[in-house]
C-alpha cells in the first residue's frame, strides 16, 4: 500500500483522536512529522508525544490535550498544500490563522517552523497546514 499524502493521513488521525475523545493516538513515523508533532508540543496544542522504535520506520504516539471541561485543545487542523496543488508563500504573503489565534506550520529552506517564526526570520515556504 503506498501512501500518496503522509501530512494528510497524519492530520486526519489527529482529527479523528480528537473528534472520539481519545487520549493518545499512534501515527507512522518520519522527520516531517517529528517536527510537526514537536512544533505542536511547543504551542501547547498537544500534552507530549513519544517516539517508539517497532523496528521498521518507528511511531508516534502523541498524547492529546484536553481542557478543565473535557473539551479539545485542537479545534481544527486543515492541510493547504497538497500533492496536486502546492501552496508556496513568499515571505510578505505569510497567512495569518483565525486572526493569530492559530498557527500555519509551513516547510521552509530552515525546516519546519510556524508562521510568526517564518515572519521573524524573513523567509517563505510552502504552507502545510493550519491549526487552531
């Protein structure tokens, strides 16, 4: 089975942990998604994550963060640049989510960064996803 869109199967098992109100979620491992889940652990969107060696390409196991009410953290999570249809920004056309309350993760010359640290360095990219 080949997959054609890792980032999407990624953001759709995160969605789908959330939306069943799941404490943790396994997902197929790589350097992409190591620096997605980090940057989301940086952001407080997720509690932690785990990497797990099961001696082929490895998982993460991210533990989901939910508030005093049982409610998720994540609100949403939408991918922008897909296979058919890359979405690169230059450094003035950085997007803003839901007026800064969320985060755009963009792949970029640098790796993988948000959007306000795209700003602060002055560099564009391709615009993976959004999370609010």
């Amino acid at each position: 089975m080949t997959m054609t869109d890792p980032i999407s199967d990624y953001l759709t098992r995160v969605r789908n942990a959330v939306k069943a109100n799941h404490k943790k979620v396994d997902i197929p491992s790589s350097k992409i998604k190591r620096s997605i889940t980090q940057i989301l652990q940086d952001y407080n969107f997720i509690q932690s994550y785990i990497n797990i060696d099961d001696g082929k390409q490895g998982l993460i196991r991210i533990y989901l963060k939910y508030d005093s009410n049982e409610q998720p953290i994540i609100k949403g999570l939408r991918r922008i640049s897909k296979p058919g249809c890359r979405v690169y920004v230059d450094k003035e056309d950085i997007p803003r989510v839901l007026n800064n309350l969320g985060i755009a993760l963009m792949t970029t010359s640098q790796g993988v960064m948000t959007d306000k640290q795209a700003k602060k360095v002055g560099i564009g990219g391709e615009v993976l996803c959004y999370v609010w």
